[in-house]
C-alpha cells in the first residue's frame, strides 16, 4: 500500500477492524520510510450483474427494486423489516455466487415468489399478483389451488 505522504510502498498494518456494515475492512497502517500514520479500507470487488428485462433491455441489478416489491407485498402483514431485508441480501448472494453476468428478470422474480412463499403466504399471493399480472379470476384461483 503506497503512503498518501511519502509515496513509499512499504507499510505495516497496526490494526484492523471490520467495519459497521461488515463489507470492508479498515486497516490503520503506518509508512515505513516517513514513520506517518494512515487509514485504508479494503472491500471485496464483485463483478456487476446485469438484469435482462422483457423487452429485452439491460439495467444493472438493484437490490432496492427487490426490497421495495417485498415491503409492498408484505405491508401490514407481520413480517419485520430485518426478515425481508435477509431474504432480499440471499438474492443477491445467490446471484452474485452463480457468476452469471447477466440475469433474465424472470428468474429473480422467481426467486423473491419463492422466498416469499416461505416467508408469509399472503405477501406470497401480493406479490404473485402483481408479477404474474392475473388477467382474471381462474388465473389467481388456479394460483391458490396450488398452495
């Protein structure tokens, strides 16, 4: 790590702490030639997903889109806002650990139905509504006759 003074490369880490968010580390380090003190933070790099809508455009993955669609389905049901956002980190770790760079928006639909379906069925129904866009009836009852 090159000191911010001297520009030397040579340093020693004094203490390393994870930090608040637990995404990256925080190393106090202390140059070799000039003897001063500085702070780096160390993160993971993580290649970018993108998501591959209907229509065949791109945008890069979102993990508020996922967040936003579970607290609406899950309004005034009694699912904490901690749970969802657990569910929501999961996503977001499977996609990242498939190392596919692009993802069909389908499949991650899929996955928050499925993950909502553990999590409370009522919020599963909200949400399948709205992702499935139920035409009629028949399609929302052929819905609740699979559960």
């Amino acid at each position: 790590m090159k000191c911010i003074y001297c520009g030397c490369e040579e340093s020693k880490v004094l203490d390393s702490r994870s930090t608040e968010e637990t995404n990256s580390i925080r190393r106090r380090r202390e140059c070799l030639h000039c003897g001063r003190r500085f702070t780096t933070y160390e993160t993971v790099e993580t290649t970018p997903i993108l998501v591959v809508k209907t229509d065949g455009s791109r945008q890069p993955f979102d993990r508020a889109k996922i967040l936003n669609g579970m607290i609406k389905a899950c309004e005034k049901r009694p699912v904490s806002l901690s749970q969802i956002e657990s569910v929501a980190m999961d996503i977001e770790k499977n996609l990242q650990n498939g190392l596919k760079q692009e993802v069909r928006s389908s499949e991650i639909g899929e996955m928050v139905m499925n993950a909502l379906k553990n999590l409370d069925e009522v919020a599963y129904v909200r949400f399948a509504s709205v992702y499935r866009q139920f035409k009629d009836i028949t399609s929302f009852k052929k819905l609740l006759e699979e559960m």
